[in-house]
C-alpha cells in the first residue's frame, strides 16, 4: 500500500478548510461584535479608517450666508500581521483514520486561530480610556454595566450596536447579583425575566437592553489571577481587519513519514472610535 503524500493529502484540504472556518466563525464571538474591514492584496499592509467628528448645525437668518464648517478629520491606524499554527501529519495517523485526522485538524485550527483574534481584539479593551467603570479591586454589578452604558448614551452613541463582554467570573458574580433576594445569591432577585432566565438558562441574554457575552478568551487585567478585563462598546469602537482569511497549505516531509499541515491568517485589529467603548475591569469572586 502507497504511503500518503501531500497530493493525497491536497484531496482533503477543502474539508480542513470549511471545518476550519465553521469552528472560528462559531468560536470566535469578536468578529461579529466590531467593524469588519477588508484589505486586499497589494494595498499594503496598514488600514486607515477615517473618523469624522461629530457637527452642530446652527439657526440661519433669512437671507444670511451659511457660515462655512471646516471638517477636519482623524485617523485610526492598525497594522495587518499574519498569525500560523503547524503539525506533522503522519502517513500512518493518515493511513489509519484518514477521516478523524480531517476533523480534527479542522477543529484544532480553527479553534486556534479564533482564539487569537478574539484574545487580540479582547486585548485592546484596555485602550478605552476616556470612559472607565469598576476596577480590579471591583466586584462587578448591574448598576456598574447600566453606569458604562449611560456613558455611551451620553455621548450619543447609538444604543443599536452596544454588547457587554466579560469573562466567566465576571459574569458569575454579575448572575448573582442579579438573583440575589436579601443576601443569598440564586434565590430571585429583582430583576424580574432577566433574573429568571439567569437561573433557568445560565446565561443573561440582555440587561439594559445591550446584549450580555461572556468568553474564557478575555484576558486578565494584570498579573493578579481573577482580575479580569471587560468591555461595554459600540460595534464601531473596535476594527478587525482581514487581508486573507484561514489558509491552510500542506508540505511533504519525507524523512519524518509526514506531511506539515500548516493553517494561517493575515489580520490586524485596533480601536478606532475610542470614545465608544467603555473598560470594565472586575475581580472575579470565583
């Protein structure tokens, strides 16, 4: 019997490929909660996305001259870089069980490469610093997500748009809060539908009207375990930009009865509207 060898294995990439994407696309919670931008090839390697301040219109005077508005705009600035993630497929591990290589190749990259947007985009939660709530001295509470909300609003943001995305712990103590009925947690709370469907469903769905996320991807806001960043943002304040989605390409590695299975992406993320996003860093009672 042929060992296995990278034109074999080419039969199979179609397969990696859309597991591969349908793992990142269904994993990967950032992507569909910021501002997507494409950049094609041979237009560098840097996306600059214009930002228009906003404008006041004032009362004219019949037969007045509209005074003249100079519109001077800013720029965000990110960089697209490229992220990979290799193995050495076995001509044996493919001889044997050819298809449950596929699976779960398709998975383990697709999950890899979903993480590391979510956690690169996650990451610039911090770069929010013109509005802040709690701290990692903090306990998380729902007055303190309506507070980071009420910041946006005030600023004119559109409340179509606004998420809230914690970490687990985070969102542990923000669920029993919610459900708290005098000093014991889980027991009902105040909160009506929003504390029933805490304690029916385990999650919070939406409170305040802004959709409630949570994700072992974010990260910790310091060296101290359990102090956990967060973010309460429009889906403007944040930009993900892709020159080439997962790509996976194979090459034969004859002396190690293999073949290299290599899986990688050219993104770039950033903050382009700072002032639309809220940093919410809690401590985590758990």
């Amino acid at each position: 019997m042929a060992g296995s060898t990278s034109a074999t294995l080419n039969d199979l990439l179609p397969t990696i490929v859309q597991e591969a994407m349908f793992v990142a696309n269904e994993r990967s919670i950032m992507r569909g909660l910021v501002k997507n931008y494409t950049l094609a090839p041979t237009q560098g390697k840097t996306i600059q996305v214009p930002i228009y301040p906003q404008q006041t219109a004032a009362a004219v005077t019949e037969g007045d001259e509209v005074t003249n508005t100079a519109v001077s705009t800013d720029v965000a600035t990110f960089d697209i870089a490229q992220v990979g993630i290799r193995t050495l497929v076995t001509d044996l591990a493919l001889n044997a069980s050819a298809s449950n290589v596929v699976a779960d190749l398709g998975r383990l990259f697709g999950e890899a490469i979903a993480r590391k947007m979510d956690t690169d985009l996650m990451a610039k939660f911090s770069d929010f610093t013109t509005n802040t709530v709690g701290s990692t001295s903090t306990t998380i509470t729902p007055a303190l997500v309506m507070q980071a909300i009420t910041k946006l609003k005030a600023q004119g943001v559109s409340s179509d748009g606004i998420v809230c995305v914690l970490h687990p712990g985070v969102a542990y103590d923000l669920k029993a809060a919610l459900t708290t009925t005098g000093n014991t947690a889980f027991t009902g709370g105040a909160y009506g539908a929003v504390a029933n469907e805490a304690m029916q469903m385990g999650y919070i769905g939406q409170l305040f009207g802004v959709p409630v996320y949570e994700s072992a991807n974010v990260p910790l806001a310091g060296s101290d375990a359990g102090d956990y960043k967060g973010g309460i943002f429009h889906r403007d304040a944040l930009g993900l930009g892709i020159m080439r989605d997962i790509s996976i390409e194979t090459q034969r590695r004859a002396s190690y009865l293999g073949t290299d299975v290599v899986a990688s992406a050219m993104y770039g993320t950033g903050v382009v509207y700072e002032k639309y996003g809220v940093y919410a860093p809690f401590d985590s009672s758990i």
